[in-house]
C-alpha cells in the first residue's frame, strides 16, 4: 500500500474518535478538535508523541525512523517521530499513540 493509501486508511480508522483530516507544513494531517497531532510528509508518517515518553522512545527504534525536521534544516521537532513509508504497518499503532498523547495533553 502506498503512503497516500496508507494514511487515508488511519484517517478512516481513527474517524470515529473525532479524528479529522486537516493540512500541516504543506501536508495532509491528523487532528482532532483543529489541534494536528501527525501529518503525511515526504512519504513520512510524523507523530507527536511527546519527547521522553514510552511512545517516543519506542518510535526512534523503528527502522529508519527520527526527529521530523518538517524545514530539513536540521532543527527537527523534539516531540515528533517521523516514520518512512518502508515501515508503514506501524504508521496505526503510531497515529493511535499520538491521538492518545493528545488527549492526555488537554
């Protein structure tokens, strides 16, 4: 499944907890209540999961994943792990966690 596909296929999963679509840094986005919690970029799936959490941590091990530089200048978002497409069978339970790591949030 491609990245496009992949994602329109969260965003279908996730509809039902008031996940919408919405836009980010020139993206397709997850965001609940107009807050963006993850975005589609460069055939990236990018989560905010919260620097120092388990989710975050668990997200670094992922082949091929890092800090989301949304600018690729080299001052990436600490709070965000960005996923290559590669990996995209993860890209739900990551999304999950991001919504989650929102709502503990508010």
């Amino acid at each position: 499944m491609d990245a496009e596909a992949r994602f329109g296929a969260i965003v279908d999963d996730l509809a039902p907890r008031g996940v919408l679509p919405g836009a980010m840094f020139g993206a397709r986005s997850l965001t609940l209540e107009g807050t963006a919690f993850a975005c589609l970029k460069n055939e990236q799936l990018a989560v905010r999961l919260g620097a120092g959490t388990p989710a975050h941590a668990e997200a670094l091990q992922i082949t091929g994943a890092s800090l989301f530089d949304p600018s690729g200048k080299g001052r990436p978002f600490k709070d965000w792990v960005a996923v290559p497409v590669a990996e995209s069978d993860e890209w739900g339970r990551l999304a999950a966690a991001g919504l989650d790591a929102l709502g503990a949030g508010r």
